[in-house]
C-alpha cells in the first residue's frame, strides 16, 4: 500500500503530460460520456471519485506495463508502436470508467491542490484493486 502510494503521487504528474496527448489521440467514433462537469468549487461526487479512482488505477498499471515493455523495445519504431497502443489503452481505461479525459485531468489537477480530494482518490484507487 506505501509503495502505490508513493506511485500515486508520481502518476499524478505523469497524468499530466499523458491526459493532453489523450485528448488529441480521442477517435471521433467514441462517445463523450455523460458524467456531470465539476466546477473549481463544487465537491466531486463520491461515484465520480470511484472512478476517477478506479481510472486512475489502471492508467497507472499501463504506464507500469510501458515502461516495461519500451526498455526492452529493440528499436524506435516499436518505442512509437508502445507510445500509440498505450495511448489508446489509457483513454479506453478513462472512457471504460464513464469520463472523458477532461474531467479525469481535472479531477486529478485539483487533488495536486486538495488533500481531502487527494486522499479519497488514492483511497478510491487502492480499493479498484481489491
């Protein structure tokens, strides 16, 4: 549990520089979920947290899987072929749960700011693994 959330802080940032790039990658063919917008003041709703929560788990374990998979790539072309095929997996993961990008990455961005937030996140994460 201390090692994923030392984890969970590291993938915040990462989620960062990953959650812009999902968003260009977003096939037009896929639905935009349904899940209410949450304003800068508005507390985020438990069900929303669990999947934020949840999504973030399993962006996390992708990022995991890559890191893996990309040192033993042999060229860079298998480095990019990696760099699309977790692209895609990391939307499917955040789109799986009923968000779009945006509300994943804000949600996300204002735990970097609330500890309450941050703390049901990471709560919300460790109890998707059980």
């Amino acid at each position: 549990m201390i090692v994923f959330r030392a984890a969970a802080v590291a993938v915040v940032l990462s989620s960062f520089v990953v959650a812009p790039v999902l968003a260009q990658q977003r096939r037009s063919d896929m639905p935009i979920p349904q899940v209410p917008a949450v304003s800068q003041n508005d507390e985020i709703p438990d069900a929303v947290v669990h999947k934020v929560g949840t999504a973030w788990r399993n962006v996390t374990t992708i990022n995991k899987t890559y890191e893996q998979r990309a040192k033993a790539a042999e060229t860079q072309q298998q480095v990019q072929d990696l760099d699309v095929q977790t692209r895609n997996e990391m939307l499917k993961a955040i789109s799986d749960q009923g968000l779009s990008v945006q509300q994943y990455r804000q949600a996300l961005q204002r735990a970097q700011t609330n500890s309450t937030l941050r703390k049901r996140l990471i709560s919300a994460a460790e109890q998707s693994n059980k």
